[in-house]
C-alpha cells in the first residue's frame, strides 16, 4: 500500500505542502488501516484527503495613493466531521492553495486531539501586511470579509489569525463580519478582550507547546528548568514560548524574524522580552533593533537558498521552531543532534521537515509534532467559543488551567495511541493515530457524504 493516496498525487502534483502533511499522516496510520477494514471499504483515506470545499476569491483593495490592488482569496474547508470547520487566516505572501489545504489537513487532526468538537479549516490570502499603513490594512481586511462572510459562522466555520494576522486584523475582518450580517456572534476567535476575546488566548499556543514539552521530558524524569533554548520566530508563539520558558527557569538565547536571527548568549529575560513584544506588536519593527539595544547580543541576517540555517547551529538542550513550515531541515537537524539537543518541540505548524523529524526519532530525541505541540491554541480558541455562548468571560487562571489540562490529556493520548500500535514513545505516530480514529470514526458513523 503506499502511503500517500494516488488520487492525490495524480491530482495535486504541485501540492508540495500538502503532499507533505498527507504523507506524513499516512505513513504513521499505516497500521491502523491494516487492522481495520472497514476505513479501507469506505474509503476513508480518499475522502478525508478531499477537502470537503474551496473557496477561492478575488480581495480588490485600495492603497494609500489611491491605486486599485488585487490579491487572491482562500478558505479551505477541509473536514467538519467533528465540528464546524476551525483554523487559521494566514496573510502572507507565500499563500497558496497547497500551505492552505496543509495547514487545513494539519487542523483536521490537531483539532480532533483537543478533545473540543472542532473541524478542520485554514485560509488567508497572498497579500503581505508588512510594510503597509494601518488604512490599507482595514481596507484589505473588509474587502476580504465582503467575500468571506458568506461562508463563515459561529456553527459553520470559524477563522482565527495566523501569521501575518494579529489583534488589528481580526479587528477589522470582526467589524466588517458584524456590519455585513448585523449579528454579533463568535465567528471568530482571537478577539479583543473587551469584544468577546478570551484571556489567554494570544498566549495559548505557546504556553501550551512549553506544557507538552515539560510532559515530555517529565517521562524522562528531566525539566525544563536549567535548559538552554533555541526558540525561532517573533510573533505570538514565539514571544509567549519564551515568556514561558522564563517562567519555568529555562534560559532563552534566540529568537528570528524573516531578515535574520538574534543570540543573547546571557538569556532573554522578561525585560527584553517586554522589549521585543513592543517592536514587533506596536512599532511592527525589525528585530536587528535588539542588538542596537542590546549590544552584547549579535545579529546575524538570514541567508536564503542555503541548506541549513545558522540560528540551528547554537548549542542548547531543547528547541522550540516557532516561525514558519520546513524551517528545520536536515542539515539543521544534523547540527542540532551534534549538539546534544534533548528536545524539539514545535510551536509553529510543520517547522521541521519529513527528513530533519524523522532523523530526529530516530537519535531517541523527544520530538513533539506541531498538531499536538502547538494545539493550545486552537484548544483555547474552543475555549473562547464556549464563553460566547455561555456569554462569559473566565477568569485568566481558570482558561490556564483548562489548557493545562487538555495539553496533559493530548500529551497522554500520543503516548497511549503509539504504545497500541507499536511505536512506544513516538509522539508523531500517535498523534497521527489518535487524530485519525476519531475522525475516521465520525466519518463512518455519518454515512457517505
Ligand atoms: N492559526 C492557529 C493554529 O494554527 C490558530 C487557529 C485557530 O485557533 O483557529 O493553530
């Protein structure tokens, strides 16, 4: 059997992101397709490649010297088996339909591992928030509602940020959402505290990849506190991951945007993490202005199209790739083993490629794959969703503790699903495992449709 679905590979050979995801989700449930037949007879495989719809759109926008813009629209509504479609709005100029239907498919699973009854979804568009005024960012964002609106839904679809979508942008997609349908509803999540928002939320994904990580080497009997730390990124994962890692006594060395990367061999401390989470959420600047305030710290730029990336090249126990998919390749990983890394626990969606996880696994690493590492986030976006119906805001510590609690239970259910099927204390495989069965067995309980 191989294990990535022919119909897929036939139909989407340029898909290299999707391919990816699919490939690696199928060779991990290879042998919970062996043992169970009926998934092979209702040809679960093909149907939960298939997203369930596409939407593709035209966002015309004005810019501030008043010419007309064109970007390109997507959501990918790729499984609502277990709950209405849930996932990220990524605006990045990278966007395609391959990331989206990747990250959409990544969603299927992860989302299933929360335990919260979420599908799985992603969308965002190719237009590039950087660099732009916060006018033709509103503007962006109501032209891309004016299309999106008619598909999205507190039951039906509920979009959140990703990269290149932050407070600001969900502000205004919110704005144009409530006046297009006159409704005020959860439709989506990442909202400002005074409008529905959940404390915690912006910190969830983070918080939530250093708890698993903590469950991870408690099995070894081993802390995060003493660890030295590459975290990469800047934005939300990457700054709550670190403010974490400082609170539970783990020393942070680096952190990366996409001109380069910082290493302050004395730590991060919560004082230059302040300073970091000021220039990038505010004045939206470049990270080389750490080492300007910072001098001991160094800069070094990044160096695209070689094949590994020098931030992976520092010494540390555990890391934490928080940035953007395939950021940790081989080579990388590589320079990490030779390293003595102990850990790679991923906050951002697919950092390390299918060579780098798998060598990896392979050295006896703890290696946490995103769909289950960084899962907090989705988690507490379930978590805002309740408050809204409930309509209640819950204290900040009540929503920790939730998360605490889902990332011990999906850290736990890894570990069962790949005892089961053989591959004790890979947590790859039983991610994979358990994300699968539970929608697979939706599906089946559901009928063809
Ligand atoms: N983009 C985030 C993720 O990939 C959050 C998605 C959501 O909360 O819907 O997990």
């Amino acid at each position: 059997m191989t294990d990535i679905p022919q119909l897929t590979l036939a139909r989407d050979p340029h898909e290299n992101e999707f391919i990816q995801a699919v490939s690696d989700v199928m060779t991990s449930v290879r042998p919970v397709l062996e043992k169970t037949p009926e998934y092979r007879h209702h040809s679960i495989v093909e149907r939960i490649v298939e997203p369930e719809r596409v939407i593709t759109f035209r966002v015309p926008w004005i810019d501030d010297m008043g010419q007309v813009r064109v970007n390109r629209g997507f959501r990918v509504e790729m499984n609502s088996a277990i709950g209405p479609y849930k996932g990220g709005l990524r605006f990045h100029p990278s966007v395609n339909q391959s990331i989206l239907k990747f990250l959409a498919f990544e969603h299927v699973f992860k989302n299933a591992l929360t335990t919260l009854p979420l599908g799985g979804g992603a969308g965002g568009t190719d237009f590039d928030p950087k660099g732009k005024s916060d006018g033709e960012v509103m503007r962006f964002c109501q032209s891309f509602m004016a299309e999106l609106f008619r598909h999205i839904g507190a039951n039906t679809d509920v979009p959140e940020g990703d990269i290149g979508v932050g407070s600001r942008e969900i502000g205004y997609l919110f704005g144009m959402y409530r006046k297009l349908k006159n409704k005020f509803t959860g439709v989506l999540t990442g909202k400002g505290l005074g409008w529905g928002g959940s404390l915690i939320r912006p910190e969830a994904a983070g918080f939530g990849c250093v708890y698993f990580a903590a469950q991870m080497l408690a099995t070894r009997n081993d802390a995060l506190s003493g660890k030295t730390c590459l975290v990469s990124g800047s934005g939300n994962v990457a700054q709550a991951t670190t403010r974490k890692l400082i609170e539970m006594g783990a020393k942070v060395v680096t952190l990366s945007d996409s001109s380069g990367h910082i290493y302050d061999e004395a730590g991060i401390d919560a004082e230059k993490l302040a300073f970091v989470s000021r220039l990038k959420n505010i004045r939206r600047g470049r990270l080389s202005e750490y080492a300007d305030q910072y001098p001991h710290a160094v800069y070094a730029p990044a160096a695209p199209g070689q094949a590994s990336n020098p931030l992976w090249r520092h010494r540390a126990q555990c890391v934490f790739p928080c940035a953007t998919q395939n950021e940790i390749r081989k080579a990388d990983a590589y320079h990490l083993i030779n390293n003595n890394v102990k850990l790679v626990c991923e906050g951002a969606s697919m950092p390390c490629t299918a060579d780098a996880r798998y060598i990896f696994i392979d050295k006896g690493i703890l290696y946490a794959p995103s769909k289950a590492a960084n899962a907090g986030g989705v988690a507490v976006s379930g978590l805002e969703l309740t408050q809204n119906s409930i309509r209640l805001t819950w204290l900040g510590e009540e929503v920790d503790n939730r998360l605490k609690i889902i990332m011990k239970g999906l850290h736990d259910t890894c570990l069962a699903a790949a005892d089961a099927y053989g591959s004790p204390g890979n947590y790859l495989v039983g991610a994979n495992i358990a994300g699968f069965i539970k929608v697979a067995d939706s599906m089946l309980d559901q009928g063809i449709i």
